[in-house]
C-alpha cells in the first residue's frame, strides 16, 4: 500500500515536473509569466535572436526561426528593455495581426511613451481576442500610470472574470494599483 501512494505521488510530482517544463518554452503560454532572459537577450545583437542547434547568435528572421521562436525573442528582449531589438523581432513575424504581436507593439508603444499609438494596438489585440490577459493587463498599467485607476480596475476584473486569477497578468496589474500607479512593468 505505501509502495502504491509513494508511485503515485512520484509520478504526479514527474507530471507536475513535466507540464512547468513544457510551459517554461511554450508559446502558448505567453501570458502566464515573465520570459526567463537566454543567451538572445544577453548576447545577441539587435536584429538577432539565439539558435540553440548553431549555438550562435543568427539573424531573428532567418529560416531557422518560426513565428512562435520570434515571438518569444521580442518578449524576452522587450522585458529586458531592448525596445529596438523587440521590435526588429516582431517585425519579423509574418502574421502582423497575431493579437500577441498586436499586444507587444502595444507594450512597446507604451514604454517608449507613445501613449496613443499603445492605445490603437491594445484595442487592435482586444478586438480581436477579448480575452488576452497580456493586453488587459499591460493597458491596466498604463491606465494607471496616467491616474486612472477605475479604469484600470476594470481591467482588473476583467482578467479575473475571463479566468486569469492568479495568473502573472493579474499580479503584474494588482502591483501597479497597489503601488498607486508604478507599472510593474
């Protein structure tokens, strides 16, 4: 009997394992926390993302990325502050209306402080996915960076009533309403 639970939990902590892991590099993931930094945000150049098969720094829209790689490259270097080099990435990517690429332009946007342009992206990205918690969150914080914090609650509990407690998009936003207005990010 204890052999039998001991398994069990062995392999409900393999499975557990298993899924953090898969969600560590799945694209699809993208909005549950922020990008781990990799040698493309460390060491790459702008306009270059890293090949893990060539172990080298190439060219973000050479043939050895897909959209999903390019993606996960301007995340990464947006969140390290390499606004440029985000942008070369998602530039790259052949779907210019993907709401994720929309979302990013829209962070990027209001980062640079084009708050209007940020504005066009993240009603672009929500348009056409209501329920991107990424772009719910982010213009969270700029709504709350520019004072309005009803609004920003509202974006609050919009990403509660489309499932996305506890995710990193509502703690990011719950931080900057907490902090007065201080974008987590």
């Amino acid at each position: 009997m204890k052999l039998s639970l001991f398994k069990s939990a062995l392999a409900v902590l393999i499975f557990g394992a298993m899924i953090n892991l898969a969600g560590a590099v799945d694209p699809d993931d993208w909005d549950t926390k922020p990008p781990e930094p990799t040698p493309t945000s460390k060491k790459c150049a702008d306009g270059e993302a890293w090949d893990e098969q060539s172990r080298k720094c190439v060219k973000v829209d050479a043939a050895v990325f897909d959209d999903p790689e390019r993606l996960q490259a301007a995340r990464e270097l947006a969140y390290a502050g390499r606004f440029g080099a985000a942008v070369k990435a998602l530039d790259a990517i052949a779907d210019q209306n993907d709401t994720r690429v929309l979302t990013y332009r829209g962070f990027l946007a209001r980062k640079s402080g084009d708050w209007k342009a940020a504005l066009i992206y993240y009603d672009r990205a929500l348009s056409a996915d209501p329920g991107n918690l990424s772009a719910r969150s982010y213009l969270g914080m700029g709504l709350a960076e520019r004072g309005d914090i009803e609004a920003a609650r509202n974006q609050l509990a919009e990403i509660r009533s489309r499932g996305g407690r506890e995710t990193w998009a509502e703690r990011a936003l719950l931080m900057t309403l907490r902090s007065g207005g201080a974008a987590f990010y």
